[in-house]
C-alpha cells in the first residue's frame, strides 16, 4: 500500500509555495512599475530593469 504523506509532499508543497510567491512577486513589479507616488518630490527612481516591465 502506498502512502501520500513523507518527503515526496512535503517536496512537491515546496515547489508549489515557491511558483506561488514568484507569480505573486511578478505581479507586484509589474504594478509598481505602472504606478506613480502622488508626491510629487518623493518619486524615487525606477532602475532599468523595472522600467521594462511597464506596460504602456
């Protein structure tokens, strides 16, 4: 009989948090990248690598 609990779900939860926090790591970028601080003295600069995520 086999049984599901042990290394292999323990391993297959790992990579599966992982993909979740990279998708939602992405989505964050990509929002920050399209939004301004409404102030107007306090807008820091973006470096490159975010500016191409933009998406307009």
């Amino acid at each position: 009989m086999q049984t599901y609990g042990g290394r292999a779900m323990k391993n297959k939860m790992k990579k599966n948090i992982s993909k979740i926090l990279a998708i939602c790591a992405m989505v964050m970028s990509v929002t920050i990248a399209n939004q301004n601080c409404v102030f107007i003295y306090h807008q820091e600069e973006k470096p490159d690598e975010l500016r191409r995520l933009r998406r307009f």
